[in-house]
C-alpha cells in the first residue's frame, strides 16, 4: 500500500511512532489549503495568513510526534479545525492588541497643531528612506518586523534560525542608527 493511500488517522499514527516526515508530508498536502482557507475565511488580508497556516501545521506536527492526537476523540480533520480556528482566534487576539496600541500612541498626538503632523510625516519618510538604504538581508528582516511580526515568526518566513533573524534585526538597527547619525542627524534616534 502506498503511503498516499493511508487514512489520516493511519498516518498520524505512523508520524507519533516513526516520527515520519514523509507520513506528516502526506497529511501537509490534505490539509494545508484547508487550514489556509479557515485562516484567510477569519482574517481576511489583514494579517500573513501564510505564516498562521505554517504555524498551525508545524503544530499539528509537533501535537501528533508528542502523542497528543486521540482519534477516540475526534477525526483528524477536526483536530486540525480546532487548532487553525485556535490559531486564528490567536492572531485576532494579536492584531487587536497591535491596533489598540496604534490607537493609544495616536491619542497622545496634537493633532491642533499642523507642525507636528508634517514633523512626524517626515521622521516617518526618513525612516523608511534609512530603512531602504539597508543591504537586502537586513531589510527583509526590519520591513517584516515592522509590519507587526514576531522575531520568531521573521525567522520561519525567511527559513532562518532564530538566533541569525534576531543578530541581523541587532545589526540593521546599528546600521540604522549609523545612517540617521551621518545623514539625518536632526532626527531623534529614539523614533527607531
């Protein structure tokens, strides 16, 4: 019988015995636009649905190596509804946060006075400008960090280890902070 031809409660059990990428590979390919589907049918674009969908089968991997599936329980397939609906309610949960701390910095803006406004507008125009000059390893790093994601998250984007994705975000700030000194140096450091 051909690995493809197993039930997904079969593999599942040969991935907690054997530890078998191959088996898991199998249950990737049945599930992954499942759980892609599930993820973009809750958060829409706002979020990289990519990464929560890879998230979600890395634990369902880890879940079924660890022995936590009980297919007395439930089908496979629910288990996998379970955690990409949990994953995604995770996601909300950090994307609410993420927008309830733009809203309170925004709140502390004066927003009477036009000057700061067009101050602010062009340290945001500066940064990015810095943020462009970086090398190519170092700006893939700072653009995603600054799009809300998690180190740990940059480094499985870009199939880093963690600890090279936490050196480069080190590194790019130094450089950053380099850039802003010698070209910029009216513009406040903290702003980084």
């Amino acid at each position: 019988m051909e690995i493809s031809e197993l039930s997904d409660e079969q593999l599942a059990a040969m991935v907690t015995v054997n530890n078998g990428h191959q088996y898991f590979e199998v249950l990737d390919k049945r599930y992954r636009a499942k759980v892609l589907n599930i993820v973009n049918s809750r958060l829409g674009h706002q979020y990289d649905t990519e990464s929560i969908c890879q998230d979600v089968m890395l634990r369902i991997y880890s879940s079924l190596r660890n022995g936590n599936f009980a297919p007395e329980r439930a089908s496979l397939g629910t288990y996998v509804y379970t955690i990409a609906v949990n994953a995604t309610i995770d996601a909300m949960r950090r994307l609410r946060s993420r927008e309830s701390r733009v809203v309170a910095d925004n709140s502390s803006l004066d927003f009477d006075s036009p000057d700061k406004e067009l101050e602010r507008q062009e340290t945001v125009r500066l940064v990015r400008e810095a943020v462009r000059s970086l090398p190519e390893k170092y700006r893939r790093v700072v653009e995603l960090r600054l799009k809300g994601m998690t180190g740990e998250s940059v480094a499985r984007k870009l199939g880093l280890p963690q600890n090279t994705e936490r050196w480069r975000c080190h590194r790019a700030r130094k450089i950053l902070l380099e850039y802003i000194e010698n070209h910029h140096p009216e513009l406040d450091p903290s702003a980084l």
